[in-house]
C-alpha cells in the first residue's frame, strides 16, 4: 500500500488530529468524527491507501471502500436517526480518496441543501466526543 508523506491522512498528524478524531478502522478504510458538528455525528471515511480518485482501485479495493462507506453510514443512521445523511468525495486541494457522510436532520443546519465543509460553528466537549464516537461504535 503506497503512502505519501505530504498527506495527512497518510502521515496522521496533528493536520488530521486538530480536525478528526479517529473511532475505528474498517476493512480498508479509517473511520473519523469530525470535531466541528454543525452537522450532528458528521463522520468521514478515508481510504487507508494513497490514492487520489476512486477510479485508481482495482474492482475489488472499490467494493471494499464502499463497503466501509456503506456500513460507517448505516451506523450512522442507527445511531443519530437522521433523515438523510450526504456524501461528499471531493478532493479539489486534499488528494486522497476519502467520503464525508454528514447527517442532516429536518429543520437544521443547511437541510435540503448542501452541507458547508468547515462552518466552525459547533465544538463539543471531550465527553460529547466519546459519547458520539461511542454510538457509532455500538452500530458498527
């Protein structure tokens, strides 16, 4: 498995830290909350790999990253009962594959629309971190 050390998805450092807190690893993905939860339960999948597009997995890589999109999301779902949670794959200036998957819940922030990445709006205690991280855990 390739990585790059200017990425920091690869290099997990504090550039990933300061922003992510990391619940699990999935079959061929890490599994993190995000620290701003504008978007209650935000989550984001990134590929353990360094790869810049989903399109640069073989057949079987790809089926195994959406599979852990697939399963972060259905415990999302268990664990906060939003209405919809989105899927974000951008990657315009961060080129290393990975899916935000942010609940979006009727009457709050952006639903019906689409969700801002970085509102800083929303930080929670460590407490309100653990308890979140926590409940996905339980849904896995």
């Amino acid at each position: 498995m390739s990585l790059n050390n200017d990425c920091f998805y690869c290099v997990k450092d504090s550039r990933l830290t300061d922003i992510m807190l990391k619940v699990c690893d999935l079959e061929v993905s890490t599994l993190y909350l995000f620290k701003e939860q504008t978007y209650s339960g935000r989550c984001l999948v990134a590929y353990n790999g360094h790869v810049d597009e989903i399109c640069d997995l073989s057949d079987e890589e790809r089926d195994a990253f959406m599979k852990d999109v697939a399963v972060a999301a259905k415990a999302m779902h268990k664990a906060f009962k939003p209405v919809k949670v989105n899927y974000g794959a951008y990657g315009d200036t961060m080129h290393h594959l990975h899916y935000h998957l942010v609940p979006k819940y009727e009457g709050g922030p952006d639903f019906g629309g689409v969700f801002r990445m970085n509102p800083q709006a929303v930080y929670l205690t460590d407490e309100e971190y653990n308890a979140l991280i926590a409940q996905v855990k339980e849904n896995l």
